[in-house]
C-alpha cells in the first residue's frame, strides 16, 4: 500500500469514526401538553416535573403551567417511560418568594411568616404519587384533575 492510499484509508476512517461521535448519546426528548385543575378550576400559575422512574432513567422535565395549561417542546421534553409526576401552585404567596424585603415587611407587620402553604396538596407535589407514561409522541394531552379533599 503506497502513501496516497494509506492516506486516503486514514482519512475515511476518521470521517466515519467522527460521524459517528458528532451525534448526540442523549435519550430522545417527546412533546407533550396538557392541562392541570384543582377542585375543577384551571391551576393559574404553577410548575410542573416529569420525573423519569424507569430503569433507563433518562432527564427529568419541568415546565410552567400558566390558566392551567402547560406544554413542552421536544427540546426540554420528558423521555419516553414512567414517569412520577410533581405539580405545584407559584402564585399562591403575596410577593416574590426571592423577595428578602416584602418577606421582613410582612413578618414584622402580621408578627408571623408570611409563607402561606401550597394549595395543592402534598401528595400531588413533595410527596407524590402520581405517574403517567410517556411513549413516544403524545397526540392526547395529559390531563391532571387535582382535589383538595384528598386523604
């Protein structure tokens, strides 16, 4: 084998060899929507977690929700799987959570903090039992009918 064949062997090899590697080894993100409701009513602002319980595992997914709905693109999208799902509300407290000075403001004034509990329940959020499957592109959107009457 000659120097310009060898050359042109080595060259072949590394352009198949970086082909193969420019690629991207993440699990493949899925656009969903959906909507979530507590006690009927559209929840107005909140955050909602897909969190992948599968053996493959994969990335988690968090989004807003904003009149109830939420959506996510194929970019930050959960996996296909199981996944456990977390829903809280956001606007349920009277300032900026990250705001240090309404937070003394109201302190001193009512005496108390002024942290209010979440509206939705912990069940549904910090201790959650809630799962849905997500497999492949989702043509239905998720839907999420939460109750405050819950044990």
């Amino acid at each position: 084998m000659n120097f310009e064949q060898l050359t042109h062997r080595y060259l072949m090899l590394l352009i198949f060899f970086t082909m193969g590697c420019s690629g991207s080894n993440q699990p493949e993100r899925i656009a969903v929507k959906g909507t979530v409701t507590l006690d009927g009513i559209p929840l107005g602002l909140g955050l909602i977690r897909l969190i992948p319980t599968s053996p493959s595992g994969g990335p988690g997914a968090m989004t807003t929700i904003v009149g109830g709905d939420f959506e996510f693109s194929d970019e930050n999208g959960p996996v296909s799987g199981v996944h456990r799902v977390e829903i809280e509300a956001t606007d349920h407290q009277i300032f900026d959570i990250d705001d240090e000075a309404a937070f003394a403001a109201e302190m001193a004034k009512s005496g108390k903090s002024p942290v209010s509990d979440n509206p939705v329940p912990s069940c549904y959020n910090t201790a959650s039992k809630l799962t849905t499957t997500i497999n492949g592109p989702q043509t239905a959107p998720l839907v999420f009918e939460l109750n405050t009457n819950v044990n």
